[in-house]
C-alpha cells in the first residue's frame, strides 16, 4: 500500500500569548495545537508519516511519533486543504435582501470630529427626504424584500430626531405596507442622543415590538468630550449617558450602542470596560475612516490599534463566572466580535458585506446604494426606487466585487474568513475598489488572528460557553409576537382523558415554521406536535401531544433531560420581557418548567431552582401510544406569583418540544426563547379566555 503523503498544507500557524494556533482558513475554526504539532504543520508538506514521524521524534522526542498519524487523519478530513468555492455558489447562496436603510435627513446637531458625512459624498441631494421619496423607497424594499422580513434603518446620516415627524409617517406607511403583504417590518434608528425628545420616547413606547434604537457613545467623558462635540462645541457626554437610561427605561430593554474609536487613541478596552459598567450590553466598536490620515489607520498608528484591541481579547477571556455577559457584549458586527462569530460559526465568505448584494441604503432623492457609507458616492450608484437597480451595478456587486474577482486577495491565508476588501475604504483610501488598503488588511489579519485566540481558548477552557455567545447574537425578533389562547376549564382536568384537555384552537408545531412565524433551530425527524392550554382558578393545564416520534432511549438520572424526550415551557407573568442576566436562566420573576420521563417516571423540574433536580410541585403524566408521546402537566396558579387568573389576563409563554433521533437533540418551538437561549423579548403572548 502507498504510503501517506502529506498534501500542501494551506495553514496559517501563529503563537498569541504562549498558545499555538493553525488556521485553516475557510474549512475550519482555528485549533490550538501542542509544539510537536504545530512545528509539523508548518513543516511536513510533502512528507510520508514515516519521515516526519522520524523528523518528530529527533525533534521533539520519542512520544512525538503518534503526532503524524494524527495529523495526516485531520488532513484526510479535508482540513489544511483550500476549499474551491464558485462564484455561481456565492451567488446563489447570498442571503435573500433583508437588509435596508432609508436617509431620511442629512441635517445633525452636533459636529463630531470624526464625521464621515461629507466623505467622499458629491451627489446634490435634498437635506430631507420627502414623504413621496419616503414612500416609493417602502414600495421598492417591498417589492425587493424577500419574506419573512424587512429590516429598514430610519435615518442613516444626519440625526433623525431632528425629523420625528418623518420618521413617524414613514414608519407608519412601512407597517400598513406590511399587512397588505404579509411581510414582516422591524424599523431602527440611530440617535446621537445629545437629547431624548418626548415625542421619540412615547413612540418607542408605543412601538416596543417593532422599534429598535442605537445610540452612538464614545466612552469614558474624557474619549466622549472630544470627540463627539455639539454644534458649538460643548461637551455632550452627560446628555448621552443620559438620553442612555431614558431610552432603557422607555423601550424596557437596553438600546444597541455604538462606540468610534479615532486612530490618535485607541483604547479599545477602556471603552469597552467602561460603557459595559455603565450598563450597556450590545456594544459595536468601529474604528474611525475618512479620508484624513490623522483619522483613517497609517503603518504608524498600526501598532497602538492592534495593542489595543489585543488587550480587549484579554479583557473579555479574563471575564470570571459573575462576568460572563462581557462575553456576551460585542456586537455582531463589532470590529473584533464579527470574526468571533465568523470563525466560532465555521462561515467562510465571499464577500466582505452585504452592502450591494443584501442591503442597499436609499438617498434622500430616491438613489439606491449598497451602503451607508457610500451613499452620495455617485460611481456606486445603484439606480433609483423609482426606476430600480441598473443593470451594471448589479453585475458590478454581484460579481466584480466577490473575492474571486479580487486578484490582490488571492494568496491572502484569510481571504475567506475575510471576504476581500471594504469598497467604501479601498474607495476612500486607493481610490479604486478593488485594491485592498494595506493597514487596514494588516489589521483585519491581526483581527481574524485575535478573534481565532478566544474562541481556541474558549473552546478549551469553556467548551460550554461557546453556543451560548452565538446564540445571542441572533437577531431578536423585533415584529408582531405570536399569540396563542388559553380556554378555561369548567372542571378540574386532572384525571380527565385527552379529549377534555383538547381545545379546538391549540398551539400546532410543525417543524418548518412554528406557529408564530419562529423558525426551528433543528427539527427532530417527522415530529409535529399540538399544545393544549387550559386554565382554572387553581391551574394551568397543559397538554402536549407529540406525532411521528420514534422511541428514543429512555431518559435516565444521569443524563440532562433535555437532551431526550421532554418539553420545557416559560412563563413571564409580568409580560414585560425582562432580560435575562445569563443566557442559560431566565430573569428573576420568571418562571421555567421541564417535564421528561426519567427512570420510568414523569417528572417535573423547576428550571429556575434547579433544573437537574425533580421538583415536588404540580403534577406530570407521560404516556406513549404507537408514535404518539402524550404530556400532561397541571401547574398551581400558586406557583406563578404576581399572576392572577382571570378572563383577559395576559403572561408571555414559550415552549420547547425536546426530541433525540440519532442521538442529537431537535426540537420544535413555539417562539425562540427558550431552547438555547432565555430570552422572554422573544416569547409569545398567552390570553386566558373563556
Ligand atoms: S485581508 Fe486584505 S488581502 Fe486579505 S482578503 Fe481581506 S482585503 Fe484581501
Ligand atoms: S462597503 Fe465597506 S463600509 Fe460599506 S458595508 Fe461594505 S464593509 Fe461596510
């Protein structure tokens, strides 16, 4: 038989910190390795086992050997081998145009140094968009959107409360053109928060399902003052920090923050650790860019940024169990938390963004471009919302400005996790698009580099931790929520059969799309399941029944139930959608049930006090007819505090049908708030009726 022989290697190999990391880039996360290996992996391209086994052992010494074989397994598994993706494949596998941000004035309050408005910007556009504009840009995201969303951001340049009045008819417009198709509509807004308007705060009172903020926050008042000045160049800081709690308390959740760090002083971690202590728990950090040298990155200011950002990495490992959340902090398109995610998620690209391809930003005259940046940048010109998009531009961002276009990329080791030059920079800096601007490339590689160190140390030091980072940076579901009905039962149910627990309008789960529009993570084979809900003075009755299961194996003691056969459902009684502080519980107020079959018994476990433990309260029966699972729980009303039964009293209410074909976990949900992470923003409404 032929002898193994190392194929060419494609790996990046670096040491950060004393660890030693081999990238493989687009077909793997980054492995922390042992010194035997990663001198192999640099070196044995071309090698049978037999030689670098020898080359091992003279090096390394004699318990080296078994490296090789080892290696040579991992790369018979496609690593270290570069993946051919096609542009055809790109293409069609582009997320559908969800993406879309309407200018709805160019006009600010403020005067911040930094300020990319006026950019590269030559287009002679209105200050303010008109309402007609406005409304032929909803038709057009309407008419691109593909369902079930249109996410449109509200005022991308200039300071939107300074058009309320605007905002507020366009988002109105937006939503009637949502009912007539069907489409989703969530709306955001980004405020420089110099002040808080009562008009924008009762609105976003009125609109919490489908409004979401952004503020824009430097930092510590030192970093903030500086930067961020009003028109007559006061110090804004203590106006932000406090348009920050007014907007908490108005939209009873926390709003997304984004902080700019300039060149000239890059401290990454002070900002970070300072506005995460002021309470800010959705951070994105983004380093300046302008045409300006003092303000865009220069082989001179290279080195600060990356120590900088390479003391955030530490900052955030360093984070003990009371301090998880700043892992949970960096926003998804964070700077650095972008390659977190990227890398943790084993994505490879082809593209650096959506901009072009599924997110276009609308000017205030109706021109379309693919981005915030680029828009008044007339060479990137899209086309109009009263014409649509020209035939060039969309050939030009579908296909010139894809990776395998970009000849400067090619022998880049993190072109794919990269996805190829920033248009609006390369633009900004090169003046053309498809030339990579080096310092930025330089700190992108730096980053990916970084971004590979946390999740390698993440994976082995807090292998638990890692899905629940992702998880949380889904996108919370911002549209209508889901309602379901609760009937009341004229008798006490327990001991009844399933036809008095049935009710004619119950929760259905199929498994491609829940009954609240919520899509499954992963489906358990074939399973759909109905969920009645009943309730009395003394109980809420729930009954669970399960088609087209399989029989797993039987849930025991020692397993975590929810990794069998169970369900899991939520209740936030006060209806408010409390965050919750750690992904894996709910807020305190809230309450979280279990119910499996363990050692041949129904149990019913009290998540909140201690979900391995079965708890003494309410009642669970299991049954089991051919393919269907039956679960029945009556839970006392006494239980649930600050809930008090009645015809029209609402709670929010999730629930998890939890199924093991094959040994993984599936399971179907009604909302998803509950299955991987806590979040009770994204429950459904239960109504109890009659
Ligand atoms: S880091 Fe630079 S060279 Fe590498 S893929 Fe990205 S833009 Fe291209
Ligand atoms: S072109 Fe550059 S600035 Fe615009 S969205 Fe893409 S990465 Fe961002």
């Amino acid at each position: 038989m032929a002898e193994y022989v190392f194929p060419k290697i494609n790996a990046h190999c670096i040491t950060v910190n004393g660890h030693h990391l081999v990238f493989s880039p687009g077909t793997a996360p980054p492995m922390r390795v042992g010194d035997a290996a990663f001198d192999l992996v640099q070196n044995c391209s071309g090698m049978t086992i037999r030689e670098s086994a020898e080359w091992l052992r003279e090096r390394h010494g004699e318990t080296s050997g078994h490296v090789a074989r080892q290696l040579a397994e991992i790369a018979d598994l496609g690593y270290f081998s570069e993946p051919q993706p096609d542009l055809e494949d790109c293409t069609n596998n582009l997320p559908p145009p969800a993406n879309f941000g309407i200018c709805i004035t160019h006009k600010c309050n403020m005067r911040c140094r930094y300020c990319f408005a006026g950019g590269l910007r030559e287009a002679d556009e209105p200050e303010d968009i008109s309402y007609d504009t406005a409304c032929a840009a909803i038709d057009f995201i309407f008419d691109v959107v593909q369902p079930p969303w249109a996410n449109i951001s509200l005022g991308i340049t200039g300071e939107p409360q300074l058009r309320w009045d605007l905002i507020r008819d366009v988002a109105d417009y937006g939503r009637k053109k949502s009912e007539e198709s069907g489409i989703g509509v969530r709306f955001h807004i980004t405020t420089n928060g110099l002040h808080a308007s009562p008009e924008m705060l009762d609105y976003l009172q009125e609109h919490p399902e489908d409004m979401g903020v952004t503020l824009s926050w430097d930092g510590p008042p030192d970093v903030h003052n500086r930067q961020r000045l009003s028109r007559d160049g006061a110090d804004t800081y203590e106006r932000v920090s406090r348009t920050f709690e007014l907007l908490r308390d108005s939209m009873k959740t926390r709003p997304s923050v984004t902080a700019t760090v300039c060149v000239s002083e890059p401290d990454m971690a002070g900002v970070f650790a300072h506005l995460f202590e002021e309470g800010v728990r959705d951070l994105t950090i983004k380093q300046t860019r302008s045409v300006a040298p003092a303000i865009t990155i220069t082989e001179e200011s290279l080195p600060a940024f990356k120590a900088s950002f390479a003391e955030l990495a530490e900052l955030l490992l360093r984070a003990d169990d009371a301090q998880m959340e700043r892992l949970f902090t960096l926003a998804k398109d964070d700077a650095l938390g972008r390659y977190i995610y990227r890398i943790a998620k084993r994505e490879s690209f082809l593209y650096r963004c959506p901009g072009g391809r599924c997110g276009y930003d609308i000017d205030t005259n109706g021109d379309i471009y693919p981005c915030a940046s680029l828009v008044g940048v007339t060479d990137y010109r899209m086309g109009n919302v009263r014409t649509g998009f020209t035939k060039q531009a969309e050939k030009f961002f579908l296909e010139d400005t894809s990776l395998p276009k970009m000849q400067a990329c090619q022998d880049c080791w993190a072109k794919y996790y990269c996805g190829g030059p920033c248009t609006y920079v390369s633009a900004l800096t090169c003046g053309r698009f498809d030339v990579p601007y080096g310092p930025d490339c330089e700190l992108i590689k730096y980053l990916i580099e970084l971004a590979g160190y946390v999740v390698a140390r993440l994976a082995v030091e807090r292998p638990g931790l890692l899905p629940h980072v992702l998880s949380l940076r889904e996108p919370v579901p911002m549209g209508p929520r889901p309602e379901a009905l609760c009937r009341r039962a004229y008798d006490p149910l327990w001991g009844l059969p399933s036809e008095a627990w049935r009710v004619a309008d119950p929760i259905v789960l199929t498994g491609s799309r829940d009954a609240g529009g919520y899509q499954r993570r992963r489906r358990p084979k074939n399973n759909k399941a109905a969920v009645h809900l009943k309730w009395d003075d003394e109980f809420l009755y729930l009954m669970t029944e399960v088609y087209g299961s399989s029989p797993a194996p039987p849930t025991t003691a020692d397993v975590e139930w929810w990794f069998r056969e169970s369900i899991q459902f939520a209740i936030d009684p006060g209806n408010d959608g409390g965050e919750s502080r750690y992904p894996w519980k709910l807020p305190e107020g809230d309450y979280e049930y279990g119910v499996a079959g363990v050692d041949g018994k129904a149990c019913i476990y009290d998540c909140q006090a201690n979900p391995l433990r079965p708890s003494e309260s309410g009642k669970a029966l299991i049954t089991r007819e051919d393919d269907v699972i039956t679960y029945k729980v009556a839970i006392p009303w006494q239980q649930v505090s600050e809930f008090a039964p009645s015809v029209g009293a609402e709670c929010r209410f999730s629930i998890v049908v939890n199924d093991s074909d094959e040994g993984i976990r599936g399971w179907l949900q009604w909302t998803n708030g509950l299955a991987i992470r806590k979040a009770p923003a994204r429950f459904g409404l239960l109504r109890l009726v009659e």
